[in-house]
C-alpha cells in the first residue's frame, strides 16, 4: 500500500487556493479603489486630500509597534514551518532505512 499523507495533501491544496483567492480579491479590491480615488469630481479630490492629511498624522509608534507585532509572527509562521519541513524529512529517513528497530525490555535490579 503506497504510504500517502492526506493532511499533508489538503493541507497543500486548502493553501493553494486560499491564497489564490486572496490575491484576487486583494487586487479586486485595490483596482476598484484606484478607479474610484482617480475620479475627477470635486468629492474624490476631498476624499484624496482627506486620506493624504490622515496618512501624514499617522501615529508612528502605535503603527510601527503593529508592524513589528506582525513581524515576528511572520517569523514564529516560518520557524514552524521550518520545523515541519525538518520533521518531514526525519520521518522520510526513518521510513527509508533499512534497519529494523526492535524493543528490549531490561529488568532494573535494586540493591
């Protein structure tokens, strides 16, 4: 019987096509942001000096605290998934080598 990893597999296509959704409706979404800020009206004007105005009051600390919050959760995502890789490879290597483990069971004697 071939030794096939379902979650493995669902894991891999769940990831797929979630960040293939992701990516569109992200730039679905900046597309149709850009369209609508690129009016020539006098409301789309205000809203661009609205938004520029509030991008310049940006409070830097709290903001930069958030980045460096998703930061180093960027990080803790890759060292799992290092770490998973490596115990991926650990059970490929126990699967392939030819040595049969077995079990001795040692009888402890107390004084």
């Amino acid at each position: 019987m071939p030794d096939i990893d379902f979650f493995a597999f669902f894991r891999f296509w769940l990831a797929t096509i979630v960040t293939i959704y992701a990516t569109v409706i992200t730039l679905q979404s900046f597309r149709s942001w850009y369209f609508w800020l690129a009016g020539n009206d006098k409301y789309s004007s205000l809203l661009r000096r609205y938004l520029m105005v509030h991008g310049l009051r940006l409070r830097f600390k709290t903001f930069w605290g958030d980045v460096l919050i998703c930061g180093l959760l960027c990080v803790a995502f890759f060292i799992i998934w290092h770490a998973q890789i490596l115990l991926n490879d650990a059970n490929d290597t126990i699967k392939s080598s030819k040595i049969k483990t077995t079990h001795v069971q040692r009888t402890v004697q107390h004084p």
